[in-house]
C-alpha cells in the first residue's frame, strides 16, 4: 500500500474512535440520569415526598416584580 493510503486509514479509524467515543459519552449520561431518577423513586416514601425533592431540585428563580410588590404591601414598606 502507499504511504498516502495508510495514513487514510489511520485518520478514518482515528473518527470511528471518536465518534465513538462521545456516542458511548452520550449514552453513559442519558442512562445515570435515569437510574439517578429511579433510585430516587425507590428511595422516596410515598410520592409526595419524592415531588417536593423534586422541587428543591429545582434551581431557584429570581421574585418578579409583581411578586415583590405583593411581600412588600403585605409587609409594608419599611420608614
């Protein structure tokens, strides 16, 4: 073979192992996020408890501006 050749076959087997390499990547975190959220059913009492952790989970999202008019007309604004 000439030495153009070799190295085509050397960079195409070079892709096959990347490629995959990040499918099995990709695979790998798609399965522990499912067996993180079925262990965490199994885990959970009964299901109201496994819905609040779920909601703790959740990041926290910033006070609209209507929602802190709202806490400061019922606590009133501070003199």
């Amino acid at each position: 073979m000439s030495e153009i050749a070799v190295k085509i076959v050397i960079v195409s087997l070079l892709v096959v192992i990347a490629f995959q390499g990040v499918f099995i990547y990709l695979q790998k975190r798609i399965y522990d996020a499912t067996e993180k959220d079925l262990l965490n059913r199994l885990m959970a009492r009964n299901y109201e408890t496994f819905v609040q952790a779920e909601e703790l989970r959740k990041p926290a999202r910033g006070l609209t501006p209507e929602e802190i008019a709202a806490i400061q007309e019922e606590r009133g604004i501070p003199v």
